[in-house]
C-alpha cells in the first residue's frame, strides 16, 4: 500500500467519523462531561433538600416557641385583667359603701 492511498483512506475515514458523529451526537468525552455535569447537579440538588430540611425544622420550632409567647400572652392578660377586675370591685364597693 503506498503512503498516498494510506492518506487517502485515513482521510475517508476521518470523513465518515466525522459524518457519523454529526448523525449521532457529540463525541464520548462530551458524554463523559455530560455525566458528570449530571452527578454534580445531583449532589447540589440532595445539599439544597438538606437545606431544605433544616429550614423546615427551624420553621417548626419557631411556630412552637410562637405558641408559648402566645399562651405566656394570654395567661399574663388574663392575670393582669383579673387583678385590675378585682381592685375595681373592691373600688367600686368602697365608693358605694360610703355613698350609700
């Protein structure tokens, strides 16, 4: 074989490499790169759960704590009202005890 037809033949070759991965797609490295685009998206998307996770329970706990400052709330007005309903009585009876 001479080193024309050699040349000749590489390049036919190159050619239809060339036509089959137009027909078929990108070459393997870019599938290689794609694969690991794909295990970094993955990994981002299980840290962002996480994330997502935590935020969730942080919620949950600031809904509990919300809860007790609200019954802490009623208990003190209740309290509040209670002592100041009482004097108003105890005011009120005075001030009629010595009207009347």
């Amino acid at each position: 074989m001479t080193e024309s037809s050699r040349d000749d033949e590489l390049a036919a070759l190159q050619a239809e490499v060339d036509r089959l991965r137009s027909l078929v797609g990108p070459a393997e490295l870019s599938y290689t790169q794609l694969q690991e685009d794909v295990l970094a998206c993955r990994d981002a998307a299980k840290g962002a759960e996480a994330n997502a996770g935590m935020l969730r329970g942080r919620v949950r706990e600031l809904e509990v704590d919300l809860a007790r400052a609200r019954q802490d709330q009623a208990h003190f007005q209740r309290a509040v009202l209670g002592v100041a309903s009482s004097a108003r009585s105890r005011l009120s009876r005075a001030i009629r005890s010595r009207v009347l």
